[in-house]
C-alpha cells in the first residue's frame, strides 16, 4: 500500500482511506471519486512491460522528443488473448527530449531529459460519469517533470481526444506500434494511416490494383514488362509472338496457351504458372524447365530482385 500513496495529492489523501481502499480495487492509480495518479516505478518493477517506442524527430532534431510507452504484464497477456485491455489497465507513455548525433549505425536519437507523462486508465463500465477527465472507454491524465505528482488535464474531450480519433477503430490507442509485444490481435483494426503507409505513391488511377499487388506500382511494373519482355510476348489475349500471349498466365499449365506452339519441353513440364513459378523461370530461365525454347532466345532472365518482382505483379495483374 506505501507504495500506492508516492504521487497522490495531500487533497486525494484526506478524502478518506476507505475510499482509497474501494477505489485501489479497480486500479491501484485511481482513487474512489477517479483521481488518477501517476504510475512512478514503471521502468523498474517487474509487473511492468515495455510495450513500444515513437521517435518525433526530424533530421534537425525538431519535434518532441522520443516517446516510451509502458504497461503491465498482466495488462499486455490479457490484450494479446482478448484483443483488448482488461479494465484497469495502465497506459504510460513518457516523453523525454531527443539528444541526435551521427553514431556508427547512422544519424541515432535518444531519449534525455523527462518532459511529459500521459497516462490513461481502461474503464469499459463508466464508472466515473460526472469526471470530465473520463469517457470513451479510458480515465486520461496528464503529469509534466516540473511537478510530476500534480495531475494537470481538466477535460480529456478538449485536451486529449481529438488527436486520438486517427486510432478510434482500436479503442482510441495506437495499439499496431506495439505489435512486437501485444501480438497480431494490436493490428486488427489499423488505423487509416497505416494504410496509406504501406503503399508507395501508386500512380492514382491504379492505386486500387497496386493495393492488391503489394505496393508494387503498377505504372512502373507494366513498363518493366515492357522493355523486358513485349519484344516477344503481347499483353493482349490471343495475340502471339515469338512467344506466346501472357495474359491470363498466372494459374495457367505451363504450354496450355491457345494458338501457340510449344516447345515439347514446355508441353510435357507439370509446371503450373504462380509468382513462385514465374519468379524461379525468370531467375533461371534455361533450367527451370529444361530444354524450353525461351532458355535460348532469353537465357538471361531477369536477375533484378526488383525488376523481377515488378514483372510478376504485372503478370498477375493481367491475370485476373
Ligand atoms: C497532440 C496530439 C495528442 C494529444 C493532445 C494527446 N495524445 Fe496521446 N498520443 C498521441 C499520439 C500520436 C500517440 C502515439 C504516437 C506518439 O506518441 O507520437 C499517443 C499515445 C498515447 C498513449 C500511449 C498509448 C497509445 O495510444 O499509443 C497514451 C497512454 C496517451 N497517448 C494518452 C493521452 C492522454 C491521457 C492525453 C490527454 C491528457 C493525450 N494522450 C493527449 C497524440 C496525442
Ligand atoms: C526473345 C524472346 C523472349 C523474351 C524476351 C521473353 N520470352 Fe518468355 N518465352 C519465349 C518463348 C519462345 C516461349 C515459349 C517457350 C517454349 O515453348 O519452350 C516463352 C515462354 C514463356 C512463358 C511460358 C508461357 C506459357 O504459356 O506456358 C512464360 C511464363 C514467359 N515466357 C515469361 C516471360 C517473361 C515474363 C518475359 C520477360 C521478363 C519473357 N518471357 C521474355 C520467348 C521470350
């Protein structure tokens, strides 16, 4: 129990211990009438786990600082079954100043001075309707390094939740950052962002078909195709050249295309066309299948990792 007093006001003290007591069986951070108080051995008590870390910082060191987010081991276990915090559960996130310099891993942040500790407490039942500081599923609080024991948010509605909306889908927290430690269940509900993040300025008419291709630009990849390969095969169906037609080739039985003629080395193989198919032909295209005709008209192959990626996105694409 000592330990549970360190940071509550002399005020939250005189309410009264029974108080103290109804209010430590919810949350040992949080009084009877939902006073928060600040978790302080967080970094040091093994019930605590460290779920995750933000680095706002520019190459000039702008911005505010390196973010470190913590919670308990009981908390976390509970998330990774459950897919949500168990009521009661403590999120802290300190910030600290960001010292940066050139190391020998590159241009390297780390965390200095304390600035900041926000705090938010799990409450799927409300139980605290006329304290302003709780809603929405979470008690939030506020404590800043020049008086670190003195709560100093007034209203979570104007001082916390609207930068919270972008992650509202997982229950307001920015859970996916933690997915190392809180397990697939942290990435069910991604917000927007994260989205957006993972595909890499697809041109705009096609951003629906590189989302499908995984962030490969389609634009780029057809043009790939293109040079590599058009001097010999079309895109089109039913139209062959040197080679045969290679739309609709992903999922197709190697030597099936219609109106071509087939080497016997690719009539008779039992390879059937897939990105892993495709990318072992074009890394080495006379062995593969042996004997193929493309083995000598192209023995080269595609040996860029990149470029090779590019061409089977494109293929698949004209497969659909
Ligand atoms: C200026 C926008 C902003 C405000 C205001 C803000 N937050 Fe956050 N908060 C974030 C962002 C963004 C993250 C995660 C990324 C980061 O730290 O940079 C975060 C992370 C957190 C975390 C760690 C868990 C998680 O969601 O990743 C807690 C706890 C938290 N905030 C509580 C609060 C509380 C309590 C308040 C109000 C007292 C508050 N925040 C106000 C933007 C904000
Ligand atoms: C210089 C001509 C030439 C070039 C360039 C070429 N190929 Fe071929 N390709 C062929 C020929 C000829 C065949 C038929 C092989 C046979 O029948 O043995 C073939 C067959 C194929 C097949 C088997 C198709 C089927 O229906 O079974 C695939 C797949 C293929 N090529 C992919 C590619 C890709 C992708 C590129 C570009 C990276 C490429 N080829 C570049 C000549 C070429």
């Amino acid at each position: 129990m000592k330990k549970l007093l360190v940071g509550i006001t002399g005020l939250t003290l005189a309410i009264s211990s029974s108080a103290f007591a109804q209010g430590s069986a919810f949350s040992p951070f949080v009084d009877a009438n939902g006073n928060i108080s600040r978790p302080v051995d967080f970094k040091t008590n093994p019930d605590w786990v460290h779920l995750g870390a933000w680095a706002v910082v520019n190459e000039n060191n702008e911005g505010n600082g390196v973010h470190n987010v913590y919670t308990t081991h009981s908390a976390a276990e509970s998330f990774r079954k459950n897919g949500v915090f168990p009521d009661g559960a403590p999120l802290v996130k300190e910030v600290r100043a960001a010292a940066a310099d050139a190391l020998t891993t590159g241009r390297a942040h780390w965390a200095t001075d304390k600035q900041v500790w926000f705090v938010s407490i799990k409450d799927s039942t409300n139980r605290f309707p006329d304290n302003p500081l709780w809603g929405d599923g979470w008690g939030w609080a506020l404590f800043k390094a020049d008086a670190p024991a003195t709560q100093v948010a007034s209203d979570y509605q104007a001082d916390c939740l609207s930068c919270h909306v972008p992650v509202k889908n997982s229950d307001w927290m920015y859970v996916h950052a933690y997915e190392p430690v809180l397990g697939p269940k942290a990435l069910v509900n991604p917000p927007e962002y994260i989205k957006n993040a993972s595909l890499k300025a697809p041109a705009a008419q096609e951003t629906s078909a590189a989302a499908d291709s995984g962030g490969i630009d389609l634009a780029a990849a057809k043009k790939s195709f293109q040079q590599t390969c058009k001097s010999c095969h079309s895109d089109q169906a039913g139209k062959n050249g040197i080679g045969p037609s290679l739309a609709g080739v992903v999922g197709r039985k190697a030597g099936t295309g219609e109106g071509f003629r087939y080497s016997a080395a690719m009539k008779s193989s039992d390879v059937v066309w897939s990105a892993d198919t495709l990318d072992k032909h074009l890394l080495d295209v006379k062995n593969f299948i042996p004997k193929n005709r493309m083995g000598s008209f192209f023995p080269q192959g595609v040996k860029d990792d990149k470029k090779r990626a590019e061409i089977i996105a494109y293929l698949e694409s004209i497969s659909k």
